[in-house]
C-alpha cells in the first residue's frame, strides 16, 4: 500500500540515511536523497537482498559445487562411466594442454616474421642504445615484437660479443625485455572476458607481473644508470670464479613440442642477430628456414690485391708479373636436405606467412583456452576442488605461514626451468587464477618464481658458448638473474611492500566494469608509451626530459591527492577534496565507456553480429539482474513507489473473484 503522507513528508534522518546508503543510485548531484525516494526498511525485504548481494566478493575463490550424484550413490555401470568419463577429459585436458602451448610457440614465430627485421634494426642503432631509457623500451619493443624475452636476449648477447654494445648498455635492454615477455599472459587473459569475475581474477593474474616489472624497473634503472651497481656485481661474480663452458640447456619441454611445430614453421633465427650486427647479406635472406641440412666447405681463393701492404700478415702474399697475389678463406654452403614443415615450398614473403600464422595461432590459442577452462570447470568439483585448492592456497600453520610464499616461488622457478618458457608457465595459469583455483596471493609468488627460472635457464644457455664470448653471455644473464632478486627482495618478503597485488586488483575491477579497458591497457603500456618515449630519445635528452619530467610530476600529484583523499581529506583544500571540478571524462571512465557502446552498436547494427552476440549477453545478464529484482518486488506490494499505481498480481485477482 502506497506511504502515509506523514511519513513521506517528515522522514526520520535514520531512515532517510538508510535509504540512501541501500540505494546510492537514488540520490541526486548534491549527494542527498530525494525525498520521493524513501522507502521505509520495515515494509521491504529488498534491503536484505541488496546486502546479500553486496556481500559477495568477487575476488573469493568461488565453489564449484558438483552438481551430479555421490559416488556411494551410483550403481556399477555409472560408477564404470564415471571412471572413463574423467580418463577421457583428462586425456583431453593434457592434449589441449599440449595444442595451447604449441600455440604459443607458433605465435612467437608469428610475431618473429612479422617484426622480426624491425626488430634487428632496433637494435642496430647504437647511439640510442646507450641512453638507459632508450635502451629500456627498445628492450620491450623488441620483445613484444619477437614475444620471445630469449630471442631479444641471444640479440643482445651477439651484438657484445661483437663489440658492438658494451655490457653495461646492455643492462636496461634486459630489464626491458623482462617487461616484454610479460604480454603473453595478459594476452591469454583477455580471451577470458566472456564472464565478468572470471576476467577479474585472470586479468589481475596475469597484470601482477607487468606491475611488479615495472615497478622494478623504476627503482633499479635509475640506481643502475647512477652506480651501475648490476653490472659491478656480476663483473665480480665472472671474475672470481673460473667459469668453464658446458652443456646447452636440457630441451625438456621442446623435446615434446617440436615434432608438431617444427611441421607448420621452422625459422633460421640468426637472420634477426645478423641484421642487429650490421650483416648486408642478411638483409634480404627470409626468416624461413628451406634448408633443414646444410654443409660448409671452406677453400683458399688466390685473388689479386693493390699491393703487398694490403695483404694479410701470415698468408701468403706473392707477385706475378704487374699482379699482387694473396690467398684468402671462402666458405661455400651446399644444401643437402631441403625441410618438411607446410612453408618450405611456398614461394610467400615472410610477412603473409606471418600474418597466417599470427591468426592460425591465436585462433588454436582461443579456442584451447576456451575448451581448457571448460574442462577444468567440470572435473574441479566437489572434495577433488577443496583438495586442489587446499594444496594451492592455504599456508603452513602458525609460524611457519610466512614459508609458503618462499615454496611457491621455488615451485614457479623449477616449473619454468621444466618447460623453459616463463610466458608459457604465466599463460598456463592465468585460467586457473581466473576460474579460481589459484588465488591472485598464490598467483603472485609463482609468477615471481618464474622469473626467477627463466634466468637460470638462460645461465645454462651461457655456459654453452663458446669461449670468446662465454664471460660476456654469462655476465648479461647473470644481471637478468640479479635485477629479478632484487626485484623480488624490494616487493615481495614484508607484506606491506607487495604493491603488485593491490595494483592488479585495482586493475582487475576497472577491466571487469569496462572490458575495452583491458586493449587500451595492452596498447598502452607495450606499444604506444615505449614508442613514444623511443621518438623522444631519438629526439635527443633534452625534449626526453622536457616532455617527461613534467609527466612524472603530475602523476606523483595525482597520486599524492588520491591517497590524502581516501585516508585524510581534512588536510586538502575544499575544491581538492574530490575531482568533480574536472570535465567528467577526465575523472571518470562511464563517459568513455557510452561512447565505446556507441561504436560497438554501430558495428553491430552495421558491421558484424559478433558484436550483436556480447551485446545480447551484456543485456541478458542485466535484465536477468533486473528480473529478479522486480520479482521480489512483485512478490511484495510494499516495496510499489508513492508515483507508481499499486497493481495486484494477476493470480490474486483471479483467486478474489473466484
């Protein structure tokens, strides 16, 4: 029944403080609630629901409750079906687990023929190479590019040992390919948008890495670039012990993989290093590799040179009539056995090979990850899920909890050092953060662990070269090794320091509110942010710190102001104490996001009916929200507004009049 107007015209402060903390969409511009908009907590039960609903926190492990009969339930044939049905999704589960990362070793070769020669020409520039800053973002760049941090690290390998980059230039390369092979795994993550909590927790597991990359960086790049103090260190770690080469990394995971990718694409990747080096010859070689099986036969050649002072000291040098003689090495490659993969005979340039495989690619990508996370929802359930998450995400009991943040790291380093891949071991679990078996705190030291085993798999390679470039190779492992201890000292042992976590799920509830969100992250911070700052560099010092500095200092304000208004806001100015006296769409994403709709309509009205698709799921999932809202509305007459007319369900009408 509709409001005595003595209640709707003296409401009480309590109830009308109630309503509008119940209902903080009822309020007008000023912040107070209008006061039509009062609806009395005795008369509805539409409060308890909104608590309920409030009460669920996204970022809890959800229950993946089994929905099937008990074990001690079923009879002999469905306890026998039961058995061949798990036998058989985990079979699945492993060879989709297999085609994943296949996928993501086609996807490297991808990006390699697309921006391989880019890359190497990146890193021809020298000059640029010795800013710090500089030498940072072509490190990401040329990661990004080759998605691959052990492609852009064998590059910087080969051009010191060449001469042509000092070690301690090649420093913040290094840092900046860590950055880079972080993308794989926010890639992944985005394929995970379809559900919204799913894409929060995956979003926030994959992005803790790029956060704690960067915040690395930004405190050790500029100690670096003051007192170069990796360098110094690993400079006394290479000249302290007699480091003799060794054996190659073991091949453990590529052992498996290779057959399968070997027979869609095999690439000669010492084209990328050769161009870095300055090679002319390497220029117009192809990135795909026709010839599986070659021979080098090495002759003397007599050629005529200028004079005798032009020959070489210990080769012979003669004359013959008016003519200067010397002998000098040719070496003659002899194809003997051409390669089997699908591109050997395709006479294609290697950017549509690229581009075929970059789509071929992230389709199986796409695709096995969907079916992954599918499967893993159906078989983690019931005591097999508390089990699983048990061992994940519970710690050692009082006082030795702080331990198991050390174990799971150490757990992310061996695991990364079997499948030699640190993108590999994030990409694999970013679903499993995302469907909630892993939580983001468990997440985060396994992530940390496999940067740690990504560097000693690159010492190994180290090891293995040859003697003249041995110290050289082993020391710019050996500063990626350090900079992630320091990095890991500096964010991860006192709780308080682990910024990464609390970043990434900032970030994670901005992406599952704006979905968009999560591209304009991806370009951002990998393309668009490290190209410009490689225009400025190349610009020279002075517009790099014209244009920085006074970015820096007003993202330091901006911060500083943002902190002081959540924690002490009595110590700012009035005006400063919230950013409504800014346009709307420069503190707020909702304007941004009516216009990102808008095109997404248009494209779906005109372009596409995929768009169509996410739009009509977007709609069910509110109207489903609204549905049940209205139910229990319709379920209780009182909660009807003093505007609107009170109507009776239909059934109690028909029972009146009968």
């Amino acid at each position: 029944m509709p409001l005595h107007p003595e209640f709707r015209d003296t409401p009480s402060p309590t109830l009308e403080a109630t309503s509008t903390h119940n209902y903080p969409n009822l309020t007008d511009d000023a912040g107070k609630a209008p006061k039509d908009s009062v609806v009395l907590s005795a008369y509805s039960t539409m409060d308890l629901v909104d608590k309920d609903l409030d009460e669920d926190d996204p970022w809890n492990l959800p229950e993946l409750q089994d929905t099937g009969l008990k074990w001690s339930e079923l009879d002999a044939k469905g306890k026998v079906m039961r058995v061949l049905t798990s036998i058989v999704k985990f079979i699945l589960l492993v060879g989709f687990l297999y085609m994943f990362v296949c996928s993501l070793d086609v996807l490297s070769s991808a990006f390699q023929l697309v921006g391989g020669k880019a890359a190497g020409d990146i890193f021809q520039d020298n000059a640029v190479l010795s800013n710090p800053v500089a030498g940072l973002v072509i490190g990401v760049l040329v990661t990004v590019l080759v998605q691959s941090s052990s492609t852009s690290s064998s590059i910087v390998v080969s051009m010191v040992s060449s001469g042509l980059l000092e070690v301690q230039s090649a420093v913040p390369v290094i840092m900046g390919a860590n950055i880079g092979t972080s993308v794989t795994n926010t890639i992944v993550a985005m394929m995970q948008a379809g559900d919204r909590n799913e894409f929060r927790r995956a979003f926030a597991g994959a992005t803790v890495h790029d956060f704690f990359n960067w915040l690395s960086v930004l405190i050790l790049l500029p100690l670096e670039a003051a007192t170069g103090v990796l360098y110094k260190l690993t400079k006394i770690v290479i000249d302290s012990f007699n480091i003799q080469g060794g054996d190659n990394a073991p091949d453990l995971l590529n052992v498996i993989t290779d057959p399968l990718t070997s027979a869609i694409i095999e690439l000669d990747k010492t084209v990328i290093s050769d161009i870095a080096t300055g090679d002319p010859a390497a220029r117009n070689k192809s990135l795909i590799k026709i010839w599986c099986k070659t021979e080098k036969i090495t002759t003397l050649l007599n050629i005529t040179v200028p004079s005798a002072a032009n020959c070489t000291t210990g080769v012979p040098c003669w004359e013959e009539g008016n003519k200067t003689w010397t002998q000098i090495n040719v070496t003659e490659t002899i194809n003997l056995e051409r390669c089997n993969h699908i591109f050997a005979y395709a006479n294609l340039p290697d950017l549509a090979v690229g581009l075929i495989l970059l789509a071929l690619s992230l389709l199986i990508l796409c695709t096995c990850l969907i079916l992954i996370v599918k499967l893993l929802n159906s078989m983690l359930k019931g005591q097999v899920a508390v089990v699983i998450k048990k061992v994940l995400n519970t710690d050692f009991p009082f006082p030795f909890g702080w331990v198991t943040g050390y174990i799971a790291i150490l757990v992310g380093a061996g695991m990364t050092f079997i499948v030699q891949s640190s993108s590999v071991f994030t990409s694999a679990i970013t679903p499993l953060v995302g469907i909630g078996v892993i939580s983001l705190e468990r997440a985060y030291p396994l992530t940390l662990g496999s940067n740690i085993g990504t560097t000693t798999t690159a010492i190994l390679a180290a090891m293995a070269a040859p003697g003249e470039t041995l110290a050289n190779s082993l020391q710019i492992a050996l500063c990626h090794f350090f900079f992630n201890i320091a990095g890991i000292l500096l964010w991860y042992p006192i709780p308080f320091t682990r910024i990464p976590i609390r970043l990434a799920r900032a970030l994670g509830n901005r992406t599952a509110n704006y979905r968009w969100f999560a591209a304009i992250y991806l370009l951002l911070c990998f393309f668009l942010m490290p190209l410009t700052i490689l225009g400025l560099s190349l610009a020279g010092w002075q517009a790099l710190v014209g244009v920085a500095v006074p970015i820096v200092v007003l993202a330091i304000f901006i911060i500083i102001v943002n902190l002081m208004q959540t924690r002490c806001p009595r110590y700012l100015p009035s005006r400063l104490r919230n950013w409504d006296f800014l346009p709307r769409p420069l503190h707020s994403m909702a304007p941004w996001d009516g216009v990102v709709m808008s095109g997404m309509a248009f494209c779906g009205t005109r372009c596409c009916c995929c768009c169509k698709c996410c739009q009509k799921t977007e709609d069910e999932e509110k109207g489903g929200k609204e549905r049940k809202k209205s139910q229990e509305m319709y379920d209780n007459p009182a909660l009807t507004r003093d505007d609107e007319p009170l109507e009776a369900p239909k059934e109690t009408v028909k029972a009146t009049q009968l």
